[in-house]
C-alpha cells in the first residue's frame, strides 16, 4: 500500500506579509500573518478574529480562566497590503533575474 504525498499549495500570501482583511466581521483591519495552515487554507493573522477559550482548572492552572486567542481566517478573505502605498492590491508574480518578485497590479 502506496502512502499519498500531500501537495503543497501556493497561496498569493506568505508567512510574515502585511494583509487587510476584506470580508468578515475584521472587515477593513490589517495585520501580519503569523502562521499558514496549508490543509485548511487558513491563515493566522496578528490581533484578527479574536476568540475567547474558557480553559478548565487543571494542576498547571489551578484557577483556569477565560482566555482570549486569534483564530484562523480563510486565505481567500486576506488581500496583501503594497509596501509602497499601504493600500490593499492585486498581485503578480514577475521573474527578475534569479527570482520572482510579487509587484501590485495598480
């Protein structure tokens, strides 16, 4: 029994990319992404979508608590914020020289 190879995706944003969030209840907020979740094309990003965790007492934590933590948000609700504007743009992918570099559409 062959064992499947898992693909890995492209995704038009990377780990440590300034985003804006354009759809959801974060609509207009940006932030960096802190991690990707490749299985679920999912993305954490830096203070977005804020939950709160109720956490159990156990021996580690004696009181337990309410905690407040991000929760990953679909990739296709990310658009990548330009460096040179700040604004929120479409990107490519062009070859220069030995690598691709991504430059906004506008």
């Amino acid at each position: 029994m062959e064992t499947k190879k898992i693909k890995q995706r492209k995704f038009h944003v990377k780990k440590g990319d300034n985003v804006k969030i354009i759809a959801g209840d974060d609509r207009g907020k940006s932030g960096k992404i802190i991690s990707i979740i490749s299985e679920n094309n999912r993305a954490l990003v830096e203070g977005i979508n804020i939950v709160t965790k109720h956490i159990k007492p156990t021996a580690a934590k004696p009181n337990g608590g309410i905690e407040k933590k991000e929760a990953p948000i679909h990739i296709s609700n990310l658009m990548l914020v330009d460096s040179g504007t700040g604004d929120a743009a479409r990107t490519t992918k062009k070859a220069a020289k030995s690598k691709v570099e991504k430059t906004s559409k506008k």
